[in-house]
C-alpha cells in the first residue's frame, strides 16, 4: 500500500480506499488468519465506504472473527490454493 493514501495497514493484510482499492492479504500466512484477514479488510472497506468510518478496530476484529467462525461451521470457507 503506497504511503499517506486512506486505509488500514495491519500485520497480515491492508485496505487502500483510494486510487487502486486493493486488498492486499500475506500469502505467507496461515488459511485461516487469510481468511478471517479479508473479511477484516473487507469490513474496513464497507465501514469506510457506508458507516463514515465509525468502528473501530476491536468492533471490527470481533466482526471478522464472528463472521469466519460461522462461515467455517456451514461448512464455507476461501480456498488459498
Ligand atoms: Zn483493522
């Protein structure tokens, strides 16, 4: 993620909201902290884009989390592969 653009930056994935809007994920995680990484930065990109950006990052962490233990136990979860 380029330097002073709007987004977030973390250990294992970012969000940049303007020019490329890209979600970046690091391959060399483990699958499960992939999966429950994008929905983190996907969260981020729609409280951006619909909630001016009122949650915070805890609020987030415990959305994503939530969201990835669900998917899992219906049996649906990102293929890494
Ligand atoms: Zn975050």
């Amino acid at each position: 993620m380029v330097k002073n653009l709007r987004g977030h930056r973390h250990e294992c994935g970012n969000v940049c909201y303007e020019i490329d809007r890209c979600i970046e994920i690091d391959p060399d995680s483990d699958d499960d902290i992939k999966s429950i990484t994008i929905l983190h930065e996907i969260i981020h990109a729609i409280d951006y884009v619909y909630l001016q950006q009122k949650l915070e990052e805890k609020t987030i962490d415990g959305l994503a989390t939530g969201l990835w233990q669900v998917l899992k136990q219906w049996g649906i979860d990102f293929d890494w592969e």
